[in-house]
C-alpha cells in the first residue's frame, strides 16, 4: 500500500510542478518507469508479500491475476493519455483546459 501512495504522490508531483529536481525526486521515490511496466523495488515487495501470503496451490492464479490486471491498467493509461487530443480534433474548450 505503501507503494501506492508513493506512485501517487509522485504522480501529483509530476502533475503539479515543472522544477527538474522535484520531477526527479518523484522519479526516483514514486518508482515512475518510461515503459509503463511494473519495474523496481516495488515488484520484489509486491511479489513477496503475495508468496508469503497465499497458499502455495493459489500462488500461480494470485500472480497471473495481478499481471492481467497491471497490463490492463497500463493499457487503459495509454488510452487515456489521447483522450486531450481527441477532445482537441473535436473542438471541445475543456480540451484547451486540459492540454
């Protein structure tokens, strides 16, 4: 949970501000990767977590489940960055607010 917040936090950061060293320092503290992949030390910690708490016989559902949902949450972030520009081409005003 913890992981979350920071990547969250680290998201209101790159939102909010343009100065180098803080967009760094999010970088860094809030685990934001270029490919959208779930990289780092946030990966080993989730991974262990869930080992040591699911039975052995579940393991395997346990993890496919959290890549599934991973990959889909990175695919529906990708969708959702083109959303500025499809309002753009459609000549909505909230468009200009947003980009």
């Amino acid at each position: 949970m913890l992981t979350g917040v920071l990547m969250a936090f680290a998201g209101l950061v790159f939102a909010l501000t343009d100065a180098v060293w803080l967009l760094l320092a999010a970088a860094f503290i809030g685990v934001i990767s270029p490919g959208g992949g779930d990289v780092g030390s946030s990966l080993a910690l989730e991974q262990a977590a869930m080992a040591e708490t699911v039975r052995p016989v579940h393991r395997t559902a346990v993890f496919a489940s959290g890549n599934l949902v991973a990959s889909a949450a990175s695919a529906l972030g990708a969708l959702a960055a083109g959303v500025p520009t499809l309002m753009h081409r459609w000549g909505s005003e909230f468009s200009m607010r947003i980009a």
